[in-house]
C-alpha cells in the first residue's frame, strides 16, 4: 500500500502526464462504482493495460471508489431501478435484452447498469476535475507545503527513502516533497 | 502510437486473466464448499458437514458429497443427509443471471439418520413450533374424555342457566310484581262497609218524606252525588279487573313456557355434551383421525416452508425488496425462449425410509410456472414392499396463487408394528397388516380438499384398555380381520375438517351402543327427575297465586254488579211517583167533598 501511495505521489509530482493520471482516476471510478467481475470492467482493465495510463494512479482510485460504492449503492440501485423500470425504456430495454451480450455483462441487473450509468455519467467530470486538481498541486501546494517543518521531517522517514527509490532521487532536484 | 499504447500491456492483461481462472480453478471447490457450509449452517442453524465438492467443466457440473445437516432439536440425528448431489448447471445462463439445472440427482437422501458425533447446535428458535398441542395430541385426549363425557346430574341440574330454572325463576318475579300492582289497586277499590254505606244512603233518600216538587229536585242532586262516586269507584274496579286479566294472561304464558323447559333443556344438555354423537364415529376420529392429522400435519409443514421461500424468490416479499435495495436485482425483459431466474428441469432424488428405499423424480421445478407454462412435477415411487405411487403437480401463478393437486396408490404393503393410539385409557397398536388405498387430493393456496380411502387386510392387533368403553373397543377392533377407513380432509390448512368414516362403526354398532345407550338413559332419567321436579315446585307456586286471583276476579264482580245496581236504581223515580200518588189521593178527596157537598 505503501509503494502504491509512494508511486501515486511520485507520479503526481514527477513528470508523468496530468493527462495519464486524471485519465485513470476517471477510469478506476467507472471501475470501482462496479462489482469487479463484470464485463465492462473487464473490457476497461483491458483498455488500462494498454493504453498509457498511470497504473498506481488507477489501482487507488479503484480501491478508493471501491469504498465510496459501498456508501453510494441504495442510490446505484435507485437509478437502475428507475432505468430498467421505467415504462417509456422497456421497448429499447427490451431490445437490447434479446443480445447475449447486454445479458452477458449483466446490464439488467439494477446495481451493476446503474453502478455503469452513473461511472459513465460522471467520469467525464471526475477526468478533469482530477487533471485541474493535479495542475493546482503541482504549481501551488507542492511548494506550499515544501516550507513545512514536517514535511522535512518526513524527509528523514522510511517512507520518503521508498518514495526516493522509485524517483531515483531526482524529486530534490525537481522541488519535489 | 506508441505514445498511447503499451502493447505489454495485453501481456499483461493475458497473464491477468491467467491467474484469476489458474486461483478459481484450484480453490473453487474449497470456496464453494465453505459457502455452502455457511450458508447451510446459518440456515438451519445447526452444524454442516460436508465431505467434498467436485467440479466437472464440460459440461459444468457440480457435485456435492457427503452432506449432512445436524437436526437442531436432537443433535445426535441428521435433518437430512445424501451421499450425492449432483446438478448440472447450463454455463451460459448462468452467466446470464440465471441458474437453470437440466439435471439434478440426489442419491441416498436419508431424514433422521444417526450421526457418528453429535452435531452442534448454533441457534434454537424461541419460538416453539409445537407451542400448543399439536393436533395429533388433541385426538389422543379426547379418548380418556370418553368416558367422562356425562356430566353430573347434581352440578348440572344445579346450572342456573337451565331454562327450567330461568322460567321458574322468571314466574316467581312476575307473581311478585303483579301481586304488588293488584295490591296497590286493591286499597283503592271500595271495601264493603263502603258499599253498605252507599246503599244505606240510597235508601234513606227512599226514605225521605216527599210534599213538593222541591223535595223531589234536592233528592235527585243528591243521588247524581251519590252516583259521581259509584262511578269514580267503579272506574278503579274497572281498572283493577284488567290488571287481574293482564295478570292472569302473563302468567299463563309463563307456566306454558315453564311446562316445556324442561324438554328445552334436555334438548341442550344433549347439544352441550354431545351425546347424542358418543358413537362409534367418535371412534374412528380418535384411532384414525390421529395418523390423518398427522400427515396434514406434515403437509402444513412443507407448504410453510415452501411458501415463504416461493413469496421471496417472487421478490414481493418487504424482506426480498429490503434485499433486493441493497444488492440490486435482476429485471428479466420478454424474449423468445424465456426461462425462469431458477429451473430444475428434471431432479431424481432416492430417498432411504425405515419402510424401504424410494424415487422421487420431478421435472420444472421453479417458482415461475407461467413463463414456460408449465407445472412442477413430482411423482414418488417404490415397489420395494408392495407398490406406492404418488403423482402430483403444482404450480404458482404471477399473481401469486398456489394449486396443487395429486393421486396416490398404495397396494398390498406390508405394515408392522404401528402404533396407532397411546393414551391413559387405551395403547393400540397394529402389529401386522396388508394395506391398500388410494386417494387424491388439492391444495388451492392454503386450502386443502382431500378424499383418502385405505384398507386393512389380515390385520392382527395388540393394544391395552383401562375403561369398559375402550376394552370393549379394543375387543371389536381384534376381533375384526377387515378394517376399512375414508378420511375426507377440507378447509383451512391450518384448521382442517376431518370426516372419518371406517367399517369399525358397524362393527362397534351393536355392542357398544347398548351399553351407551344403558348409561345414557339411566343419566336422561335422573336429569328429567331433576328437570321435574323443578318444574312441580313453580307450578306449585304458580296454583296458589292462580286461586288468589281468581278469588280477587269474583270480589271485583261483585262490587262492580253492586255498584251498577246502586247507579241504576230508580229511587229518584220511586220518590216521583210517591208524589204524584200523593196528590192524586188528595186531589181526589178534595173532590170527593166536593161532590158530598153537591149532592149531599
């Protein structure tokens, strides 16, 4: 966990692209809001692997949003509910039910198309959200806090030597923690 | 490109998925054993043993070895165990969210059997099922009942809700509180002084000297006075006979009613304590009734169970939608084969009983009949001592209405040693016998309606007796050799009406009537004694007040003919004509000396 939060904070500060990182916190979102077996999380691990996204940065937001799904699933339920039930929807639900693969990944399930849904919804947000965040503590809170006393205490900590290995020591140079 | 693509990234992806099917395929079968020992465990709140599961993928087929359920109530026993389960799961549904098994087979089902080491027991329901007693209980004590079922005489002759007592008791107010009136009337009416005074007073205006029209003009006023209160009197004995006539009609509807209570209450008492049904019906009830209840006893057992479990796999059930918020839910669309969200298309079950080994085949078992619009199956057979077939289906509809219906057969099975009643007036038990039978029956939700007709050949029986009524019952049933017994189940499943009617009625018939009958007309008798005599005592009552207004109805009409002859005498008229005689007589004088004068 430690290495995970270790290369999450490497990333941010280093020169990985603000792009990659918001890109997986956008991506572990739809994935995290779902239960993890099912299809499209499938199909999104896949697209994670492939394309130049910032793993750690993915692998925490899954774990993070994991947990916020917990909290958030009587709305989740709520809203595929409302979709699968919805009289105006049943035609189009009703086609799309007669393809294995709706079936297939579980998208008449209440909890898995509204977990979707709302992944869908709001990872476009959450995306730049996440970039502008990244941009601000990169320009503004990283050299904010460099001037505290703790922050060089943890310097001298376990953590900041796991931290220098995976940044090869290069962060000093770069302002970094 | 290869700024956006990291194509180790499909190796990776690759090795991924490798992993997750290498972990599933080598602890699947560990995982899926503790869920079900788990799930089992927190369901039937007892320890779960199961010995393995094996998985075969092509196709998937799951088996499940060795399963034993403790039985909470008695740890050293089973609830239920099998060497082998095996289901076959179609993949692809499956993967669609629904568990659709082409075949299940159960091998060696076994209820009660004896464990190596008693289980252990995680939780007992606070609410025991067999709070009251069950039905079977009820029938067995009714038998010592028998024998009781006539009341004492003395206690019940005593019952002040007797209506022989009531109308007595009845009678006695109403003479106390007609008395009071009559009484009160009775002061008023005018005494016989008061009427000697009256016709002394009508006689001294006949007395009264008469010499003008003025002497006759004072004694009319007097005599209207007179008369104004003859007539006020006369209206208070009018008063007073209708009283005595309201009186007298009161009281003779009620001696009526008081001289047919007693066969009222005979009527009741024989209502009350059934005695007019202590026959050998009774009989029947209580030998038969008991095995019958029994078996409705375990049919109300399997549909509780059922029903609940069908109402929450329905998903109407509050505890089923409270679930169903949290977790989400599957909403099925039409398609053009539809399948149910569970289906055991064909199961095979053999079961191990003490009577023999049996099959139990089903086919499309669900909770979904109408989407493939078919019923469940269920048949259930052995030959292995005479033949037993059993053939029933059933089926749920959308709206949430359950019928079931069935036949069965049963020919030339062997029975031994059964016990048929235990109870502190009789122990009976079938020791050998040839049974035949068959029946039918239908479940309309909880309404059963069931016609079961068996027969007993080559019977031989054992059995111990304490009362004469059961030791004479008990020497009928040995001596028969054929016994036969309908039993009709209908209503409410929880509250069934049972008829029973059995070949041991006829045979009862003759000997135990007869000494019903001596006992019943030796108690009928007393308790009309007893009804009787309560009955002389207010109609004893009842003749002294009778006499009394009878003796007040004469005196009434004797005052009030005196007083009408007193209103209607004519002694204004008498003393009228004294007058007019008068002065005729001196009239004619007076001429007379006239005349005397004249002719001299």
């Amino acid at each position: 966990m430690l290495t995970l939060l270790a290369k999450l904070l490497h990333a941010l500060n280093s020169d990985s692209s603000i792009r990659q990182i918001a890109l997986a916190i956008a991506l572990g979102f739809i994935v995290g809001l779902s239960p993890i077996f099912t299809l499209h999380n499938i199909v999104i691990i896949f697209f994670v692997l492939l394309i130049r996204v910032h793993l750690g940065s993915f692998i925490l937001a899954v774990g993070f949003f994991s947990g916020l799904s917990y909290l958030l699933s009587p709305a989740i339920v709520q809203l595929g509910e409302s979709l699968l039930t919805t009289p105006n929807l049943t035609v189009f639900f009703t086609s799309l039910y007669q393809l294995s693969l709706f079936k297939l990944a579980h998208w008449h399930h209440t909890y898995v198309l509204g977990a979707f849904v709302l992944g869908a919804l709001l990872c476009a947000p959450i995306y730049f959200i996440s970039k502008f965040i990244i941009e601000k503590y990169r320009v503004h809170i990283m050299t904010f806090f460099e001037k505290f006393r703790i922050v060089q205490a943890l310097k001298a900590s376990k953590f900041y030597r796991l931290y220098t290995s995976f940044s090869g020591g290069s962060s000093l140079t770069k302002g970094g923690l | 490109m290869a700024r956006f693509i990291r194509w180790q990234g499909i190796i990776a992806f690759i090795v991924l998925s490798a992993l997750v099917v290498a972990f599933l395929y080598f602890f699947a079968e560990t995982l899926v054993k503790k869920a079900i020992i788990s799930s089992a465990e927190s369901a039937f709140g007892a320890e779960v043993n199961l010995a393995e599961v094996k998985f075969g993928y092509s196709p998937l087929q799951v088996s499940v070895i060795g399963l034993q359920v403790t039985d909470k109530e008695t740890p050293t026993q089973n609830l239920f165990s099998f060497d082998r389960a095996t289901a076959g799961i179609d993949v692809w549904q499956y993967l669609f969210g629904k568990i659709i098994i082409d075949e299940l087979e159960v091998s060696q089902l076994a209820f009660s059997s004896v464990r190596s080491q008693a289980g252990e027991v995680y939780l007992n329901d606070t609410v025991n099922e067999h709070g009251g007693d069950s039905l079977a209980e009820q029938g067995k004590a009714l038998l010592p009942e028998v024998d009781m079922q006539l009341p004492d005489v003395k206690s019940l002759l005593n019952d002040s809700n007797l209506l022989t007592v009531k109308a007595g008791e009845q009678l006695k107010a109403s003479y106390k509180t007609e008395q009071v009136k009559i009484k009160a009337l009775k002061g008023q009416l005018p005494n016989k002084a008061k009427l000697k005074s009256y016709q002394d007073k009508v006689k001294n205006l006949g007395k009264m000297k008469v010499n003008s029209l003025a002497d006759i003009e004072k004694i009319k006023t007097e005599f209207e006075l007179i008369k104004a209160e003859f007539k006020a009197d006369q209206a208070l004995v009018k008063k007073a006979k209708k009283q005595v006539l309201d009186s007298k009609s009161l009281l003779a509807k009620q001696v009526n009613e008081i001289t047919n209570a007693p066969t009222k209450d005979w009527q009741q008492i024989e209502k009350t304590y059934q005695l007019e049904s202590i026959d050998t019906e009774d009989f029947a009830h209580i030998l038969f009734g008991e095995q019958a209840r029994e078996y409705v006893q375990k049919a109300k057992w399997a549909y509780e169970k059922v029903s609940p479990l069908m109402e929450n796999m329905k998903g109407d059930s509050s505890e089923a939608k409270e679930k169903a918020h949290e977790n989400g839910r599957f909403v099925y669309f039409k398609e053009d084969t539809p399948l149910p969200s569970i289906l055991v298309k064909k199961a095979l079950f053999s079961i191990q009983l003490e009577q023999g080994e049996l099959m139990v085949t089903g086919s499309e078992l669900t909770h979904q009949h109408w989407i493939r619009g078919q019923d469940s199956l269920i048949n259930i057979s052995s030959t292995s001592n005479g033949e037993l077939s059993l053939n029933s289906n059933f089926k749920l509809s959308k709206s949430g209405d359950f019928n079931a219906e069935g036949e069965w057969l049963v020919s030339d099975r062997s029975l031994a040693n059964i016990q048929l009643t235990k109870s502190k007036a009789l122990t009976l038990s079938l020791t050998a016998a040839k049974l035949n039978g068959k029946g039918s029956f239908s479940l309309m939700n909880s309404e059963i309606e069931a016609s079961n007709g068996v027969s007993l050949k080559q019977a031989s029986y054992q059995g111990q007796a304490k009362s004469k009524m059961t030791k004479l019952l008990l020497d009928t049933i040995k001596s028969l050799d054929k016994l036969t017994v309908d039993v009709a189940v209908s209503g409410e499943l929880s509250q069934p009406k049972f008829s029973i009617a059995s070949s041991l009625n006829e045979a009862l018939t003759g000997a135990f009537k007869q000494q019903v009958a001596g006992k019943l007309n030796d108690f009928k008798r007393k308790v009309n004694e007893g009804l009787n005599e309560k009955l002389a005592n207010a109609l004893k009552l009842g003749d002294s007040q009778t006499a009394e207004l009878l003796d007040l109805e004469a005196l009434l009409t004797d005052t009030d003919k005196a007083l009408d002859d007193l209103k209607n005498s004519d002694i204004v008229k008498q003393q009228q004509k004294k007058l007019e005689d008068k002065l005729k007589n001196k009239a004619k004088d007076k001429l007379k000396d006239k005349l005397g004068d004249l002719f001299g």
